[in-house]
C-alpha cells in the first residue's frame, strides 16, 4: 500500500461554529476555504442540496485536493450511517475520488 501525499487529512479541523482551526485533522491555511467548505457540508447534511457538484478552482498548491479529501472525510463519517443517502454519498465519494485522482486509498 502506498502513503499518498493526502493521507494525513481526516476533516476539515473546523470547530463546532465552523471557524478554522489553526492546525486540526491535518489541514494548515486556507481557513476561508475550508469555512466554505463546511458551510456547504452543513446546507448538505440539512438536506437542502442534492445531487450537484463542487467545483473547487486555484492555482496548483493551494489546497483543492486537501480541501476535497477534507470534505470527503467529512461525508464518510456523518453521511455514511444514514442508509436514505447512502447512494448519494456512494455518488459524492466517486465524483470526488475521480476528480482528485486518488483512488489508491481504497
């Protein structure tokens, strides 16, 4: 098994107001992106959005691929007990996965 260069990330490191972290779960920086990021995890977890797509657009080095495997950690912890949106986060997850190219963690 290979270590990928995103495998330290397991959430967003958000507080319970959805402020940034310093350094949590493995994210550092981009703390406007990753309270964006879960703002819309939280509009998702309301059920208030289904079925659509993020795109997340920079330069290269500036955090997509984290921010993405932060919210994926996310979905897979909250999302994946609830059998209702079990298809829809099995659909978010390979979106996801695709996008970032990272399929060597499963």
């Amino acid at each position: 098994m290979s270590i990928g260069a995103h495998s330290h990330i397991r959430g967003l490191g958000l507080d319970d107001a959805l402020e940034a972290r310093k350094v949590s779960q493995g994210m550092v920086g981009q703390t406007s992106a990753r309270r964006a990021a879960g703002i819309i995890l939280e509009v998702i977890r309301e059920g208030k959005i289904a079925g659509r797509a993020i795109l997340i657009a920079g330069h290269p080095g500036t955090g997509k691929t984290a921010i993405a495997m932060g919210m994926f950690s996310v979905i897979i912890l909250h999302f994946v007990n609830d059998v209702e949106n079990v298809t829809g986060v099995v659909q978010i997850v390979f979106f996801i996965l695709n996008q970032v190219k990272c399929w060597s963690i499963i």
